[in-house]
C-alpha cells in the first residue's frame, strides 16, 4: 500500500469514539476488512501497556480468510504523501511490546491480533495501521489491493481533564509569559479551531494553528503556519502556502485553566516538544462554562 493510499484510507477509517462498532472500512469485490478492536485507543503518555489492536478480513461472501500475512505498523504520519520529516521524532510515538517485526497470519476466524501497544512520551495523536500487503503470495484472496484497518491513538497528559465545551471559547495565555498566547473557538460538530500568536526563536512574530477534532475532554489540532504572505495591497494569494507547522492537543482542568502540549514537524524542528499552562484571558458575552 502506497503513502498515497495510506492517505485516502486514513479518510475512511478514523473514529470519533472510542466505543467505535466494527464496520467495514476497506473493500473490494473480493474481500472486507473491519477492525474487531476498538478504531480510537486512548492512553496516557508513557503508559506502562495497552490493549492489542485486531481486523477480521473475510472473502465477498462473508467467510473468514485464513493465513493472510498482516502487518501492524506505527504511522509515521507521512498520510499527507509529504514524507516523515514533516513529522515529529519517531521516539514520540508509542511500540509494540514484544516488537513486530513480521506480520501475524490470520486465523480460522480471520482475525489478526497485534502485541500489546505501549504510548510514547508526548501527548498527540497519530495513527497505528494494520495492513495485509498484496504484495504477499499469501494475500492472493485480496484480489491484487493491499487491504487494511487505521487505529486512531490519543496520547493525553497525565493530568485531571473537563469536557470541552462552547464555554471555553476565549483568548488564553500564560501570565507567567504575558505577550502571547492562543485564541480559541468552539465548533459545531465536536470542531475546534485555535491559533496561537506567538514569536519564533529568533524573535520574529509568528503564529500558526487551523481547525481540529474534540474527543470529549481533548482536542487534537495539527497546525499549519502561512508563509509568502505581504501586506495589503501587495498580497498576492497565489504566493501565499500553508505548512505543517506541528500538533497542538488543548486540555482543560476547570473553566479558567488549561494547557497545550505542542510538537513542532520534524525531527529537527525549531518549535521543539513541550507543553504551556494556560489561564483564561477572555470570555465572550453570551457563553457561560460550567
């Protein structure tokens, strides 16, 4: 399966629950795959284990295919077809305990099952991918298509965390670093979009951030930065591009308090991993957060 392919599956197959039900997320006329575990894992940073990860794949008729060879593989998030130096360091993602260093062959049941899953040491989300190459004589069933399953990963913070609600729509900061900070905005449709204005480290203004995903007491965004922009009247959009800046993931402990964990793209980003404490600065007329 290609990094491209990789890229329109992950469309199809992220969840928004981790109560998610079995469906069917990859198909074609000859076979299906559904994930038997659940699609979204939550973990805490650093967890000491976590629950396997399995797929069913049966032929079109709907029997379990047998003795396909499935491999479970940590994404490199590389699903935007850029590549890995657009992710942050591998040592942030979470492993297989034992590793996997072959693929686990289905059963009678047509049920592959991964080892135990371990968090990396950042807070973020990235994805875990099992996938039966069609490349493998013993995938022939598939009917010539690498076939497969995303586990979507939440790694949260080891800390006590509210629901996000409207209520935390504002402006947050840091007292301890007044001079810049994030505006936040809650969406319909679990949606959030937050941008944090900010300086870089050679002290020129900056900011970056975009839209992401609530999973009830978490958000996940994976920021952009603009560059090529110029002040009117000699912005010229055609010379203006967003970049993967990095991922943010915005927590909150009570209505006026918070924080963001942040892990700029690249192994040698200049952003780096870390996190700020936030404290609400604004509260728009209207909303109330309890």
């Amino acid at each position: 399966m290609s990094r491209q392919s990789c890229a329109l599956l992950f469309l199809v197959t992220v969840a928004s629950s981790s109560n998610a039900i079995a469906q069917i997320v990859d198909h074609n006329a000859f076979a299906s795959v559904t994930a038997v575990s659940s699609q979204t894992v939550r973990l805490t940073v650093g967890a000491a284990s976590g629950e396997p990860v399995s797929v069913r794949y049966v032929d079109a008729s709907g029997h379990p295919l047998s003795g396909l060879a499935v491999s479970f593989l940590v994404d490199d998030c590389s699903t935007s077809g850029i590549g890995p130096a657009d992710c942050p360091p591998q040592l942030t993602f979470g492993h297989f305990v034992p590793p996997m260093s072959a693929p686990v062959v289905t059963g009678a049941d047509g049920v592959a099952t991964s080892n135990s899953f371990v968090a990396g040491d950042v807070v973020g989300d990235y994805n875990v991918a099992a996938v039966a190459y069609s490349i493998e004589p013993a995938n022939s069933p598939l009917g010539g298509d690498s076939m497969g399953v995303f586990f979507h990963i939440e790694q949260l913070p080891d800390v006590p965390a509210v629901p996000i609600t409207a209520g935390f729509t504002g402006a947050w900061y840091d007292p301890t670093q007044s001079g810049h900070g994030l505006l936040i905005e809650v969406l319909p449709s679990n949606r959030i979009l937050a941008f944090w204005f900010t300086f870089d480290v050679e002290g020129k203004q900056a900011w970056f951030g975009g839209d992401g995903q609530i999973d009830n007491d978490v958000a996940f965004i994976h920021a952009t930065q603009g560059v090529g922009g110029r002040w009117i009247p000699n912005f010229d959009p055609a010379n203006y591009q967003l970049f993967p800046w990095g991922g943010l993931t915005l927590t909150f402990s009570d209505c006026n308090h918070g924080r963001v964990d942040f892990a700029g793209n690249g192994d040698s980003s200049i952003w780096g991993i870390g996190h700020m404490d936030l404290t609400r600065l604004t509260s728009p007329a209207g909303l109330d957060c309890q």
